[in-house]
C-alpha cells in the first residue's frame, strides 16, 4: 500500500519560503510510471493545482503559480519536494501531495490523482 | 472562481438518487479532456472516485457512476447513503490554460 505523508513549518512569514516535504512509503518516487502532484486548498475554498513532476524530472507548472515554485524530488530519501517564495497570506492552505496514475481510454492518455496524502496546514502570517 | 463549474450544495434523502453537474467551455472538456471526480471528507485525504469519466477504481461502490457529454459532465449517487455526505470535486484538463484545472465543489448533504 502507497502511503504519502505530507510535511514542513506550519507556519512561515510574509516574503519567506514555504518549503514543504512529501515522504513516500510503499512505493519509489523514481517508478517511471507514475508522477507526483502538489495540490492546495485555501479555507473554505476549492482544490487549486501547483505544479507536477513527471518521471522524465521534468515539472510542469500552474501558470499562476509558475515564477514562484519549484518541485523536485530526492530519490535517495523518496521525497517530492516543494518549494514557494515570496508567499503571502493568500498561499495560506491545506497543502497535498498526489500520486498520479496515466489512465487510457478511447481519447488517449489522461492523468489523475490516484493517491493523496493528509495535507498539512500552512499559514503565512507575521 | 473556478474554471469548472459545480453546484455548491445538493442534497437527498437515503436511499435516493442524487446529480452533481460540472460545466465546463470548449478549452476543458468540450476540447476532449477526461473528467475525474473525488469524494473528500474534510480533514481527510480526498479520494479518487471517477477516473475518465466514467470508470471506478476499484473498491469504489458501482452506486457511483460518472458521465460526459459536450462541454459538461455529471457525477451520480443511487441509493445514497448517510457515508456519501461529503464534498465532491470534478476535474479535468484545460488546454488555453495549459493545466490541471478543478471546479468549486458540491457539498453532498444526505436529509
């Protein structure tokens, strides 16, 4: 069973760096069949997706997002890393991690999140 | 505001049928894109419940079911059940956007 367990300061100051760690077990990050998300989720609002790391190490980014982050992972610790600076209180969430799955049917490939963490809760504040 | 669009709340009472819409325009699913729905209890890990539109993984109940057609798709409960009572997310790509894109959620509330 693939369990993902979500870590980091639960707390970070204006401007700084949220740093957070997702720690795989059961399952190896460098699997090059799947890939792995970050997804975060603001008090009483909606599911918003950062970024992905494909298999190739290749992210790809939330446009919005984008100047601000960066995912990556350590094979050697089987971690998915992210990274967002200069944050504000408007980054203060609920923030998972995701394993996601390829799924093929008649219209070709598409990605879904197959596995999630717990989350774990960020404030920006002062 | 989301770029798919959900109902907020729907409700129903056991054993019932419930529908839970989500709207979308021709850059997302109307362009072909799969949807993806997820069932998440607050204060836990939400849960793949749907994946590309119509199918379930496995141990996921067959009283879930998913559809798609044009630039919408739907997420039906049968035989709703006290446990259902959860929020529920649609999900799906978004080629202008050149992402992952999800809709607001709907709020499941069983009477």
């Amino acid at each position: 069973q693939v369990l993902l367990q979500e870590s980091g300061p639960g707390l970070v100051k204006p401007s700084q760096t949220l740093s957070l760690t997702c720690t795989v077990s059961g399952g190896s990050v460098s699997s090059g069949s799947y890939y792995w998300s970050w997804i975060r989720q603001p008090a009483g609002k909606g599911l918003e997706w950062i970024g992905r790391l494909y298999s190739s190490g290749i992210p790809s980014y939330n446009p919005s997002l984008k100047s601000r982050v960066t995912i990556s992972a350590d094979t050697s610790k089987n971690q998915i890393s992210l990274n967002l600076r200069s944050v504000t209180a408007a980054d203060t969430a609920v923030y998972y991690c995701t394993r996601d799955n390829v799924y093929y049917d008649a219209n070709g490939p598409s990605l879904a999140f197959e596995i999630w963490g717990q989350g774990t809760v960020v404030t920006v504040s002062s | 505001q989301s770029v798919l669009t959900q109902p907020p709340s729907v409700s129903g009472a056991p054993g019932l049928r419930v529908t839970i819409s989500c709207s979308g325009t021709s850059s997302n699913i109307g362009a072909g894109s799969d949807v993806h729905w997820y069932q998440h209890l607050p204060g836990t890990a939400p849960k793949l419940l749907i994946y590309a539109n119509n199918n379930r993984p496995s141990g996921v109940p067959d009283r879930f079911s998913g559809s798609k057609s044009g630039t919408s798709a739907s997420l039906a409960i049968t035989g709703l059940q006290p446990e259902d009572e959860a929020y529920y997310y649609c999900q799906s790509h978004d080629n202008s956007l050149s992402g992952v894109v999800f809709g607001g959620g709907t709020k499941v509330t069983v009477l």
